[in-house]
C-alpha cells in the first residue's frame, strides 16, 4: 500500500493517459442528458473501472429550490427537405438535436421551422450543442454552411422522443481513510458527444479514484459523477449531513485539452485546497492561470453557494476526441495528486525548543542530508519551519511564504520531529 507522501505516484500516471482516452471513447458516442439510459449507461461504464454506488432522484422531487424535471430519453430523429433527403440526422450525430426535445412529427415550410434551427455562424462547420430542459421545445442543431444552403418548400421534423416520469441518476465512489474528514472530487458527466468539456473530467476523475484506492489516506476521498447544476443541488440536498466534513474539494472539467492548466479559486478564496493548488502550480514547469472565482462555469457555483461555505470548441461538434491530448489527461492527474499529497501531509507544529535556536549539528541536522541536490533548499527549510513552529502556521503556509517546494519543508519538519525538536499541534503535551 503506498502512501500520497510517497515519491512512487509520480510513475504512477506514466500510462493512465491511454487508459484515459479510451474509456473517453467508449464514453463519447452516448447520448446522455440530465437524466435518462444514456447517463444510467455512462454511469454503468465508469462503474467498471472504479466501485460506484448509483443514487436515482425521483421526477417530481424538490431539491431546494429546484424540482428533477420528467425523464428525458430519445430514440431517433431527423429533418428532411422537401425531396425527402435527411439533412441532419441523430444517429449520425446526437449533437443534431436541441437536448431534450419534446416528441415531433410534423411537416412545416422553411419558415415554420427557422425558429427550431440552430447553427454557428461563425463557426460554418461547427454544430452546436443546445438544451432545452426546463422550457418545453424542440429543434434541431446544423452547421451553418448546411443552413444556408435550405431551400424553400415543406420540411419533415421528426424527434422520436418521450418526457415522463422517471429519475436523475449520479454515482458515487467513496475512499474511507483515516480521517472522517472528506475531500470531494466532481465532474458533469451529462453531454452528449463533447469530449473536453464533459468526458476529460470524467476520465480523470474516474482514474484519479482508481489510483488514490491502492494508497494509504488521511482523508476519505468522495468521487461524484452528477448531471451539472440539477445534480449537484440533488446531491446536496440530500446529504446536507455530511456536508459539513467536507474540508475542501476539486471541480474537473475542460482539462484533457493542450490548453494551460486553468485553476478558478473557490469563493471565499484562500482555503486549503486553493494554497495547495496555486503552490503546486507555481513550482512546477507546465505553463498555467490562476482566475478568481465567477459564478459561471460548471458546479463550482453550487459547492461554493453561500450556504456551503474555457475555449471556443465549448458546446460544439468542435470538441471531439482530436482535441484530446492524453499526456494532457496525465499531467492533470498528476496535477491533482500533487494537491492531494499536500492536503494529506500538511500539518501545524509547536516546538519544543522556542528560546533561541536550537544546535542542529548536534543532533546530525546540520549538513545531515547526504549531500543531496537540493541540501540547500533542506537547511532552509530546516531553519523555516524551526521560525515559524508556533502552533499557528501550518507546513504549506510555511512553504508558501519561504517560497520553498512544499516536500522541502515536509521532509525538514519530519526531520526536526524525529530529533524532538517540534511536535504536531494535536499531539503537543
């Protein structure tokens, strides 16, 4: 059993990349909505790779302010023109029609049905991704160039689709560690067919779960799989009770793509989670962004409500699977790793020796490193986390304002504890 402290989890994701892209597509063909057989099959499918338990919400349930909407699933459609060639078709591309369309059949002149099409100008070639889950509509979704080109006449739209009662659907894996503590880790998995805004997400956090379930853990790790927005209001409403152990937590979404890595702070801004992830950030190599929090983006804005304390591709057939870079997929992986390693080894130490500086030579600290590459950085820290041991700093606050890699001042604080120098805060005598 490793431990997240250990050096190992760095090999770990040599390979995940590939493992990554391709449950991505096996995932992207799916037709999947907030609710419905293609979020239950989703679901069942990253159940394969990590122990998932499913949760069904009942239609007609209030979650807070909100209600689960009728189940929404579809079987065909298509639009034909007037000599009876389909121009758009779902079973060449669930992207061709408005997410939750209510059921169609009907002739209509190109005028009657401009309003139900929808394209990118532009974007000629691009198809857009729309929804319409809380208005009953329907339509159809083309590239532009295809729309422009229409000519006048009877149209056939038919959308072989039915809304009734049924459920929203999440799934959750759960990692007990030492601690009661959570961390919670959730990605959208409800889009049809876009494999960077919904799929690489999923593929982290599904790989995430299944390397942090062979590792020793302080903190239990609680992994959602949720329709975006209605899910996540669902979950919390429904577990308001354990909202409370949740320390802190992980938003993945839009982050298989060659793009920087992009970090959004929470809302309050200058939690645990937001320290580790800017530290991890600003001493490695891969170029990033950090953005102060918005209410837009994904369910960011749910966790981080009042009461719980992207590129051009987004929502187009432009985001495919060619957008997806597995060494990408790895490196954000790894990226969350390193957040969580800090997480589980940061802790607050009092000394044990406050008046004056203690000898370290004489206890084998002092030029004790082996000669290693970074011994500078080592003695440093010693001397760091000797100053700042007062029960009110914790190791990253200390790297942070050393301006030292967080393992530096960890490994120097190990050391300082074994020679009885400090103590752990809640283990001081």
């Amino acid at each position: 059993m490793h431990s997240l402290t250990d050096s190992e989890p760095k090999t770990l994701v040599a390979d995940v990349g590939a493992a990554m892209t391709g449950l991505m597509e096996e995932l992207f063909p799916i037709c999947r909505s907030i609710t419905g057989a293609g979020l239950r099959e989703s679901l069942r499918q990253v159940g394969e790779v990590i122990p998932l338990q499913m949760t069904e919400v009942a239609s007609g349930t209030r979650v807070f302010d909100w209600v689960i909407p009728p189940e929404w699933n579809i079987r065909a459609a298509w639009l034909a023109d007037p000599t009876g060639r389909r121009i758009v078709d779902f079973q060449e591309s669930n992207l061709h029609v408005v997410n939750y369309s209510v059921p169609v059949r009907r002739t209509l002149t190109l005028e009657e049905l401009r309003p139900h099409l929808h394209s990118l100008p532009d974007h000629p070639s691009w198809v857009p991704y729309r929804t319409s889950y809380y208005t009953e509509d329907w339509g159809f979704c083309m590239a532009d160039r295809t729309l422009g080109s229409l000519l006048p006449g009877e149209y056939e739209a038919v959308i072989d689709s039915t809304l009734e009662a049924g459920g929203l659907s999440y799934g959750e894996c759960v990692l007990p560690g030492r601690s009661s503590e959570e961390i919670l880790v959730s990605c959208h998995i409800c889009h049809p067919s876009l494999a960077n805004d919904n799929l690489s997400g999923v593929a982290v956090a599904t790989y995430l779960a299944q390397t942090l379930a062979g590792m020793d853990r302080r903190y239990t790790y609680r992994f959602l799989f949720a329709p975006g927005t209605i899910g996540a209001i669902a979950w919390l409403a429904r577990n308001e009770k354990f909202t409370e152990r949740i320390r802190g937590g992980l938003v993945l979404a839009c982050v298989g793509d060659t793009g920087d890595i992009v970090y959004k702070r929470s809302r309050r801004g200058g939690s645990a989670v937001d320290r580790a992830a800017e530290h991890v950030l600003r001493t490695q190599e891969m170029p990033y962004e950090i953005v102060d929090f918005s209410p837009y983006g994904n369910d960011e804005r749910q966790f981080c409500s009042p009461g719980y304390d992207r590129s051009e591709r987004h929502h187009t057939s432009a985001d495919d699977m060619s957008a997806i870079n597995p060494d990408m997929l790895a490196g954000t992986l790894q990226f969350c790793l390193d957040v969580f390693e800090i997480l589980e080894a940061d802790d607050t130490f009092v000394s044990r020796n406050p008046k004056g500086e203690p000898q370290l030579s004489r206890r084998g600290l002092y030029r004790g490193f082996g000669g290693r590459a970074e011994q500078s950085q080592l003695e440093a820290a010693l001397l760091w986390v000797m100053s700042f041991a007062d029960g009110r700093h914790s190791l990253l606050d200390i790297a942070t304002h050393a301006g030292l890699p967080f393992e530096a001042v960890h490994e120097a604080a190990q050391a300082l504890e074994d020679a009885e120098l400090v103590g752990r805060k809640d283990l001081r005598p």
